[in-house]
C-alpha cells in the first residue's frame, strides 16, 4: 500500500520524457550546451594552430560538429556537389531557418569559407569566441553605413586572401515555411568582388522542428547546392536583377525539395 503514492511520482518524469514539449526543450538545451563545449575544446586547438584568427580554423570546426546531427536524430541529403567544384573565391547563399543551420553548413563548407553574422553573436560566449576566431566577418544589421562599409572590406579581402563567404541573405531567421524577400549585401559583395553566386537551399524543417508549437523529432533534410551564378561584367546596376534572379532559383528549389521531405525516420517522439 505504502508504495502506491509512488505511482504518480514515477509518472510524472515518464509523462514529461514522452511529451514533445519536454524532448524540445531537452534537444535544445543539449544542442546550446554541446557546441558551447565543442567550441571550448576548439579553442585551444585553433589558436595553437593557427596562432589566432584565420579562415583555416573553419576546417577544424567543421571537423568537431560533423556528429551533432546524429545527436539530435538529423539526417542530411546532399544533392549538387558538383556545384561546389569552382576554383577560387565565391559567395554561398543560403535560406535560414534556424540555428539548427550550422549542422547543415558544416556538412558542406568548402574549404576556406567563413561567414558573414550578425555582430551580437561574438557575445555568445565560448560560440563567439569560435565564431571570431574562424574569421567570421560581423556586421551590425541596424547600421546599413557600417555593415556596407565592412562587406565592401569583406570583398577586397576574399580577393586578396581566397576566401569563400556564406550568407543568408534573408538577414534573419524565418521558419514561416516561405522564404522572406532578400536583404541586397550578399549580392553586392558577389558583384564587388566579380565572383560568382552559389545558391544552397535547405528543405523546411516543418516536418520535424517547429518552434511554436514546441516540437523537435527525428528528421531528414535535403540540401540542395544550385548551380553557380556568374556575376562577371556585372555592376551595382545589375544588383536588384540578380537578387530576384537568385531567390526565383531559389525559391522553386525551395518548394520542390520541401513537398518531397521524407517524414521522420528515427525514433519519433510526440
Ligand atoms: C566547434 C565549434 C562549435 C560552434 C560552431 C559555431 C559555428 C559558427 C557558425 C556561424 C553561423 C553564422 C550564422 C549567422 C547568421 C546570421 O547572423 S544572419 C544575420 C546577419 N546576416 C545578414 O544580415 C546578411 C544579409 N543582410 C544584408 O546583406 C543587408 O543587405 C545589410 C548589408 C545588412 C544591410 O541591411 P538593410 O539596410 O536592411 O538591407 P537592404 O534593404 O538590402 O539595403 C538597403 C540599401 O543598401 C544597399 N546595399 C546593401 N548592401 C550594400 C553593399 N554591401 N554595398 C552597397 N550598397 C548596399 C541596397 O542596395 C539598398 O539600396 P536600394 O537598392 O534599395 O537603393
Ligand atoms: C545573442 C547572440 C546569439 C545567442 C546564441 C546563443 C548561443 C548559441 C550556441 C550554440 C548554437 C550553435 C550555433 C550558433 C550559430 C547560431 C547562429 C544563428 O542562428 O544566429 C541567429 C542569426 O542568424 C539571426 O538572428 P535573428 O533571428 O535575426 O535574431
């Protein structure tokens, strides 16, 4: 009889374990916490490597990220590596939906490729500090003066240095199952530069994450690499052109590999 009282006790935990909510807040919590950790063990790493900032710690980055997705029950489908075959300098944009992205990216990052991000992410602490030192180039999103002024300075140094850049050229994070219309710089450094444009999409991630509704399952996601767009000849004329050229390409890639997802296919909680 004594024992009984016990039932609702040992329910409880069980209830809040099979409860989506409460595997969305365990996943999320685990994710932040994981890459705090990794970054901190990278840290050392990159700076006896490399002795400080440089692009070529994104290799080791990459390297130490690559088993978050089975963590978290991601699966990836690449589609279109040949695209990434182009020697020399470009400019990679992608959509964003979440911060679940990295996984995706890291699948993927070529070699000497950083990003550009938000300025506020150098405060994410151990994250930040990886972030800095991966050559990351920051931008303050509500001053266009001076993030114009730093992606100008970000298209004479992928000259000079080779480097690659992604950026998400919806300028934040969108999960409204659409793309948002695209912000210009990415464009207009690719155009600065005379590099080319390479487009990447990732399919939602509806089926499996939705950050409302409090739900984080198993899921795959497709990434689909475009075929690279020229901007040769191009100048800042051309820019508004080639920015609904991109997203046009982008956008159907987007619907099609989207209604295509295939439903989660690991262990799947609700
Ligand atoms: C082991 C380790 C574990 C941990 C491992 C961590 C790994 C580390 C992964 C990190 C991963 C990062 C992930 C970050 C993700 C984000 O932080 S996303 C947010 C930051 N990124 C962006 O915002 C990029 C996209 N935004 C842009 O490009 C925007 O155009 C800008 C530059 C911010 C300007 O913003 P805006 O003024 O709101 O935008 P917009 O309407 O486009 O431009 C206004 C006018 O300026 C003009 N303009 C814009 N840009 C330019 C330009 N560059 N030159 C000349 N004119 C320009 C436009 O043409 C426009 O003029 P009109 O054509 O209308 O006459
Ligand atoms: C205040 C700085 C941001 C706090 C970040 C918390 C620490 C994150 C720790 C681990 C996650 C690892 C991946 C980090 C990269 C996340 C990049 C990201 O997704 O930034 C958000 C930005 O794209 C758009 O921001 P808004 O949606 O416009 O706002």
């Amino acid at each position: 009889m004594d024992v009984l009282w016990m039932v609702p006790l040992l329910l409880i935990p069980l209830l809040m374990w099979t409860s989506g909510a409460f595997v969305f807040y365990f996943k999320k919590f685990f994710y932040v916490a994981w890459m705090m950790c990794l970054a901190l063990l990278a840290i050392p790493l990159c700076i006896l490597k490399s002795g400080g900032r440089d692009v070529e710690n994104m290799r080791l980055i990459r390297s130490l990220v690559r088993h978050v997705k089975y963590l978290l029950g991601l699966r990836f489908e690449v589609s279109g590596w040949e695209h990434l075959q182009t020697e020399g300098p470009y400019v990679i944009i992608s959509n964003h939906q979440s911060s679940l992205d990295v996984l995706g990216l890291m699948e993927i990052l070529p070699d000497r490729c950083t990003m550009i991000a938000k300025k506020e992410l150098i405060y994410a602490g151990t994250v930040g500090l990886i972030c800095w030192l991966g050559g990351i180039v920051f931008i303050n999103r509500k001053k266009t003066s001076d993030a114009k002024s730093v992606m100008a300075d970000a298209a004479e140094t992928m000259l000079k240095d080779q480097i690659r850049l992604w950026v998400f050229p919806e300028g934040t994070r969108n999960q409204n199952g659409d793309l948002l219309p695209f912000k210009k710089g990415a464009f207009h450094l690719a155009v600065q530069a005379q590099v080319p444009i390479i487009p990447v999409v990732f399919s939602s991630y509806r089926s499996f994450y939705l950050r409302k509704e409090k739900q984080f399952k198993s899921g795959t996601i497709r990434l689909k690499i475009l075929p690279k767009i020229e901007t040769k000849g191009l100048t800042s004329d051309d820019v508004s052109d080639l920015c609904d050229k991109s997203f046009n390409v982008m956008h159907s890639a987007f619907l099609e590999t989207s209604s295509s997802v295939p439903q989660s296919n690991g262990p799947v909680s609700h």
